[in-house]
C-alpha cells in the first residue's frame, strides 16, 4: 500500500529470453523514481535455466533463464505457463 492508504497497481514483470528478473529489475529502475515509487513491480525468474548463451553476457552477470527452451518447445511452454499460474 502506498503512504495514502491506496493499494499501488501490481504488475508482474517477465524478463526476455536468457535474461532474469534481476536483470529486469536492474533495466526498470533507471525509470524516474516518481513513477517507481506508485508501482508494485514483482519480477521472477523463469523455470527453466538457460541451455544456451545469452546475449547480456559480459553486461550482465549470470545467471539466466528462458521461457522455453527450442528443443523442447511444447513441454517446456506448459510448463512455464503453470508455473506463472
């Protein structure tokens, strides 16, 4: 709740391919903090950790997730989606 008694709209934050919510949260806050302080940002990490190499290495320390994973799309899809839920 923010300081006036009103509950702050929540939003789940989901991070891009071979990413993290660490890495999200880390991009988010550079926003001004007026508009951080009426938010309730909730970031996490996807299920599945990442089989391949990510494209922030070396921006970004590890580690990192995916959604899916390509060889595995069906399977890996459901599961993230239950996982979310």
């Amino acid at each position: 709740m923010g300081s006036d008694g009103v509950r702050k709209p929540r939003f789940l934050c989901l991070h891009g391919f071979r990413t993290s919510g660490e890495i999200l949260k880390t991009q988010l806050h550079k926003w001004p903090q007026s508009v951080l302080d009426n938010l309730d940002l909730v970031f996490v990490d996807a299920p599945s950790p990442c089989l391949g190499k990510s494209d922030v290495e070396g921006i970004f320390d590890p580690p990192y997730y995916e959604w899916f994973q390509f060889n595995k799309v069906l399977f890996s899809f459901n599961f993230s989606f239950f996982f979310l839920i």
